[in-house]
C-alpha cells in the first residue's frame, strides 16, 4: 500500500497503528468529530486574538490523532480558510486591515506558498518536524522582546511595497511547508518592519492568508496530502468562535496580548519538541538495529 492510499480514513491517508476493525473505526470516528469541534473552537479564539490561522495549534493535534506531520500540515492549511475569512471580517468592520499591504503580501505568499507546498512533499518528516519547532522558538523570542503600537500605521513606499511582497515569499514558504496560515510571522514582522499596529497587522496578517491558504490547499489536495474531513470540521467551527477571540483582542493591551501570545506558543513549543526528539531518538534507533 502507498503512502497515498486510503483517502477515506479519518485521520488521513494510511495512519499508522489505528484499529482498522468496524467498532474501532466507530471510536475514530466519534472521537474525530469531537476533538475536531473541540479544536475547532479553540483555534478560532486563537485567530481573533492573535491574527493567525490555528495552524500552530491544528497541525500538533492532527498529529497527536494520527497523522504524519506531512498531512496534518496540509489538512492545516485548508481548515485556515474558513478560519481567516471570518477572522478579516471581524477586524475590517473595526478598520483595522491594510488592503494594499495585505494584497502586496498575498502576491509573495502565493509564490512562497508553491514552494512551501512543494517541499512538503518532499522533505523527510523528522526535517519537517524539527523546522516547526525552529519555527516556534523564533516566534516565541520576537513576541517577549516586542511590544506593538496600537497608534501605528504602516507608511506605504515603492521600498516598502517590495519589502512586503519579499516577507510574504518567506512567509509562503513556511506556510506550505509547515501547514500554518503564516500569522504567526506575518504579524510581528508588520508591527516590527513596517510600524503596523498590532491590531492592523493581525488584521492584515489574517487576509493575505486567506487567499494564499486556498492557493496553497489546491496544490496540496492535487498532491493528495489532505484530509477534507477533518479540515471542514475544524476550519467551519473556528469560523464560527473567530469574532470573539477579536473581541478579547480589541480588549486587552498589546503588552497583554503579547505575553497570551508567547505562553501559547510555549506550550506548543514544548509539545513539538518532545514529539521531534522521541521521532529522533526512534529514527536513531531504527539505523542502529539495521
């Protein structure tokens, strides 16, 4: 059987170590649908608040059910789609999206995104592993040591407009490769680069991946890395819960928002990193007994 069999598993193609029985498959099923809406939720809240799509927080759960890191970062990037949609809506109602900076940002995106998209089909899964927990400490430093304006907008120049296009290629990149929407680098660089708000630059952040994530999920499913499944239940319930977590954002200080921002990202860093060095420790292993 090939990697790519079994597309109409629950938790994606050929998971391995699942009970294949009838009464087993019921469980995967049941339990899918409520840790799907469970997440759902979750990672709704976490776009409002923070500009992001929930990739950071959909890919490790999509693991933890069963997927390889390869799929669940594909299945992620689709359920962004619903989830960012909703998110933009909440924020341009408020006036906090800069259209031309988001639009000059999809138009890296879309091309980082191919690449991205590309490299996920290609790369080992513990090299995938290992870039998302990079990833995370990356983000995590920058929200400590920053603290965003909300007084600020982003003074747009033909310098500044190739910086943006320029930041969303690496932000494509990242977003096909490790299944994230790219808020979570998008919004910090808005604010630090090019003096966005924080509320403007999550607003920002969370157009221009709503474009790119579909861009990006059409070359996924045509590479057959995508669990539809999953990916409505989790992206639909999200939509749903976004415009609150916009509100918490509206509420809180940037300084709080920040310091939300870095301790959810610890968490997840935690969880990637013990999941990369167990996969480690595995693959180590497997060399020495062949």
């Amino acid at each position: 059987m090939t990697e790519n069999d079994g597309q109409d598993r629950l938790f994606g193609p050929n998971p391995s170590g699942l009970d294949e029985s009838p009464h087993g498959m019921m469980v995967l099923v049941i339990v899918g649908m409520i840790v799907g809406m469970i997440v759902g939720m979750i990672v709704g809240l976490l776009s409002g608040m923070f500009g992001i799509g929930g990739g950071m927080v959909i890919v490790p759960v999509l693991v933890w059910l069963g997927l390889s890191q390869r799929h669940a970062a594909a299945t992620s990037m689709l359920a962004i789609v619903p989830t960012s949609i909703s998110g933009v809506i909440s924020y341009a109602t408020c006036g906090n999206v800069d259209w031309l900076a988001a639009l000059l940002l999809f138009c890296g995106m879309f091309v980082g995104g191919q690449i991205g998209s590309w490299l996920l089909s290609r790369l080992p899964e513990l090299v995938l592993r290992w870039i998302f927990v990079v990833f995370l400490v990356f983000v995590v430093f920058n929200q400590i040591s920053f603290v965003p304006s909300r007084d600020q907008h982003i003074a747009m120049s033909a310098l500044t407009g190739v910086c943006l296009v320029l930041l969303g290629v690496v932000i494509g990149i990242l977003a096909g490769l490790l299944g994230i929407g790219g808020g979570a680098l998008a919004v910090p660089a808005l604010s630090m680069l090019f003096g966005a708000s924080d509320l403007i630059a999550r607003g920002t952040s969370l157009l221009a991946m709503f474009p790119n994530s579909i861009t990006t999920s059409v070359a996924n499913l045509k590479r057959r890395l995508v669990h539809v499944k999953a990916a409505l239940i989790i992206g639909l319930v999200a939509a749903v819960t976004a415009p609150f977590g916009t509100w918490i954002a509206g509420a809180v200080s940037p300084r709080v928002g920040s310091i939300l921002f870095a301790c959810y990202l610890c968490v997840l860093l935690v969880r990637s990193m013990f999941v990369a060095v167990k996969a480690t420790r595995s693959a180590h292993t497997g060399q020495v007994s062949a």
